[in-house]
C-alpha cells in the first residue's frame, strides 16, 4: 500500500539483481561484515559533502546510507513503501533517499534497505532494516539516537521494527524512538479489507476482471496462476468499463453510473480507482500464490454494502467469501501488532489520504491503549489530500518533537509540534498544515466491519 503502484513480477529482475550483487562483491569486495558494498554519486538533493554508500547485505537486501558532512550523530533508519512486487536496487534507492533528503538536509544520517525480495512480507522487511541498522553500527559506530521511521507500508514495517527490535541484549536501546508517516497502522487483517471489497463490487457492476470467456477464479485470489495480464491490460478494463481514465463529458452514462456506484460503496476517491484496482490484483495474487500457500486471507461474509443505486440487488448479487483461518494467521502473525512499544512512537498523517485511509490511526491507537503504551503515543494530522509526502517543514518539526522527547522527556502535544513547524518554514517555504484538534474516526465508518 503506497505511492508505487504494482505489476507484474519481472523475472529477469532477479537475475538483474543477482548480477549486480556480482558486481558489487568483485568491484568492492566483501568486507570484514559479510556485506558487499561500494561508494556512490549522492543525488543532487542532498547537501555537498554527503557521502552515500550502497551494498546489498547477506541476504540479498540491496541498501543505502547517506551521511552528511555535518551529521549530527542522529541515524534515521528508513523503511519504504510498497511492498513492490519486484525486486528492487539502487535505482530506488536513489529515487528514496531524494525524495527524503530532508533528512540529510537536517544533518541526520539515512540509512533505508530495499528488502530481500519483491512481494510481500513485512517480518523479513523489519528484520532486514535492523539488518542494516546492524551494519550501520558496525562500520559507524553507534549513534547518538536511532530513530525508527516508516513511510506508508514502510509505517507497518516500522512498527514491526520498534515491537520486535527496539531493545537489544541487556536491555540496550537499539531504537529511540518512531517516527510512521502515512502508515498502515490498522494491521494487513483490516487494512486490505477495502481493497477486496473493492474487487468483488467491481466485479458485481463490470464483469471483465475477468471477463465471462476467461478462466473464472475467486477475487481473493488476484489472478489464477500463470496468468499474463499486465498492469496496462487491467488499467485498460477499468476504463472500459468505468470511464475513469476519461474526463466526465466524455463517459457514457453506463461507465458515470457504474463508476459512481463503485466509488460510493467502497468508499474511495475516483483518482484513486487504479491504484487500489492494481493492488487488488497484483498484491492479492502475489499474497494468495506466494504466501498463504493458495489459501484466503479475507472475508465479505455478512457484509452488507451500501451506498449503491440498488442495495439489495447489490448484496443479493455480489460474491461471498469465507476466509481460511490458516491465511489469517499468516497475515496477522506477519503485519499485525500488539501494540507493546517501549519507545516514543509520533505519527503524521493527512485527513484526506486517498491511499492509506487517515482512520488507520484509530486502530492504531486501540491497540496501543490496549497493550497501556499509549502514553508513549502521540498522532498528528494535517488538511492535506496526498499521501506519498507531505508538507516539507512538518517532517523536521517532527523529528525535533521527538529527539526532544527523548532526550529531556518532555511528550509534545499536536499544538506544540504545530508550533515548532513555524520554524521551519522559511528554510522550505512551504506551509504548515496541522489540524491540531483533529481526532479520526472510528476505522469501521470507513471499511465495512467483519465478523470475528
């Protein structure tokens, strides 16, 4: 769930991959860690006298650190979004580490990984960044303070990182505190359950995913196996059958009511439709075929939807699926939380995300005050409609709130980060946009509850 929207699994990416760990190990040499390595060109976006780093570690997770020429000796370790469904290298780490220079520009160090594989899994994803955070020590020294910090899928990753990593041997803090931007807080159980709604309501009003001449398979499933359909061919569907792709004079009243009814039950924003239409195949197929053995992570059970031109018709007609407890438990072992953080945790999210819902923090915060760490908790929230990246200044304004928490125990409140955001925003010169009084609503007024 992120700004990168999926594919197809590329296979000649691995062999890419496989090439280029090659030619890192007999261009640089593996050192003393085990991990091969080599220094690069910083982009343009961070400061002169950066130094950046890449390599890919033992198992097979390519990575970046950058560090300033003034580092504060403050690491943030960085989990992206995704999950990508193909391999990824350098090239994204690159595209990373610019579009989150602030950091760098900050006088933080960065260090993110790639993870080891495409497809999903968020426990190898977290152990694989405090793999890198690892070798950071190790070639570094340890830093003054570590903060955890995750971007969208990348936000469920941390989580994981700071319930699992966050206090090493003898109760050393390996991390000191969280930072998740845009994350996926409700946990994959609950969060992905729009997007397989999504596939069974499509489906109910467009009947081409797939088509009545194609192979039949359940939507939980993606895609059958084998199948070849590309990112373009589905995009191409859903315009065919919806008008999205097109301005609304130019839709046919069939494709405008179609697409209304969708929207309006699902609960989504148009500009939004192929993006989770991909997640919904791509991401669910490499889920079912990949991870869960063939089984069924999701439910629609006693759902009932509403919003459409015709409920009843609607819920009479639309698939059922019951969900394989097997499935489930993979899922919830993998990307659910307890909530039991020892460490400062801030989050910042935009009211109106149109990826990762802004309601996901109200799960997170359940669960948080289930576990009693809510006091180490604090949410913020902007009036902002995107999700990838936010206003500039809030990000620096963040992470001041929490090296302050940490190092003088003062817990910042939403009003007092808003303040602190003023600071910054002459070195940007972008505004603010913090919603101080903002509390979300409740995450089953937006995704259709399930039964337990």
């Amino acid at each position: 769930m992120s700004e990168n929207v999926p594919g197809v699994t590329d296979m000649a990416t691995a062999l890419r991959r496989c090439l280029l760990a090659i030619a890192l190990a007999l261009g640089a040499g593996i050192g003393a860690t085990g991990f091969a390595q080599q220094e690069i060109a910083c982009p343009g976006s961070v400061p002169a006298g950066t130094v950046c780093q890449v390599g890919i570690d033992a198992n097979g997770a390519h990575w970046l650190i950058a560090i300033p020429k003034n580092w504060n000796k403050v690491l943030v370790m960085h989990a992206r979004g995704g999950p990508e469904l193909q391999a990824v290298g350098v090239k994204r780490s690159v595209n990373d580490l610019t579009r989150w220079s602030v950091w760098v520009r900050e006088g933080y160090a960065y260090a993110a990984s790639q993870y080891r594989r495409g497809g999903y899994g968020a426990l190898s994803a977290a152990e694989d960044t405090e793999s890198l955070r690892q070798l950071f020590v190790a070639k570094f020294g340890k830093p003054r303070r570590t903060i955890m910090h995750g971007q969208s899928w990348g936000g469920l990753v941390g989580a994981k990182v700071i319930e699992l990593y966050a206090t090493g041997e003898g109760g050393a803090r390996n991390y000191d505190a969280a930072l998740l931007t845009s994350g996926v807080l409700a946990g994959a159980t609950r969060a992905y359950n729009f997007r397989f709604d999504l596939r069974t309501v499509y489906q109910f009003y467009c009947r081409n995913h797939p088509r009545p001449d194609e192979l039949q398979y359940p939507a939980w499933q993606g895609l059958p196996p084998g199948s070849t359909l590309t990112a373009a061919e589905l995009r191409a569907r859903v315009d065919e059958c919806t008008g999205v792709g097109l301005t609304a004079d130019k839709r046919s009243p069939e494709q405008q009511g179609r697409l209304s009814a969708i929207l309006n039950v699902v609960r989504i924003q148009e500009r939004s439709l192929h993006g989770n239409m991909s997640w919904a195949t791509f991401f669910f197929a490499d889920l079912a075929q990949q991870r869960t053995g063939g089984r069924n992570a999701f439910s629609n059970i006693g759902v009932q939807y509403t919003g459409s031109p015709d409920d009843a018709a609607l819920n009479a007609g639309v698939a059922r699926y019951s969900s394989d407890p097997q499935a489930v438990a993979w899922l919830a072992n993998d990307s659910d939380f307890t909530g039991k953080v020892t460490i400062p945790t801030l989050t910042l999210h935009a009211i109106g995300d149109p990826t990762v819902f802004v309601e996901n923090q109200s799960v997170y915060r359940e669960i948080r005050t289930r576990a009693g760490t809510q006091n180490l908790l604090v949410q913020t929230f902007t009036d902002e409609t995107e999700h990838s990246f936010l206003a500039t200044p809030q990000y620096p304004a963040l992470m001041q709130a929490l090296l302050d928490w940490v190092d003088h125990g003062k817990r910042p409140s939403a009003r007092d980060i808003a303040a602190q955001c003023e600071g910054f925003r002459a070195t940007y010169g972008e505004t603010c946009r913090f919603q101080v009084d903002y509390f979300p609503p409740a995450f089953d007024t937006r995704v259709y509850p399930r039964k337990p």
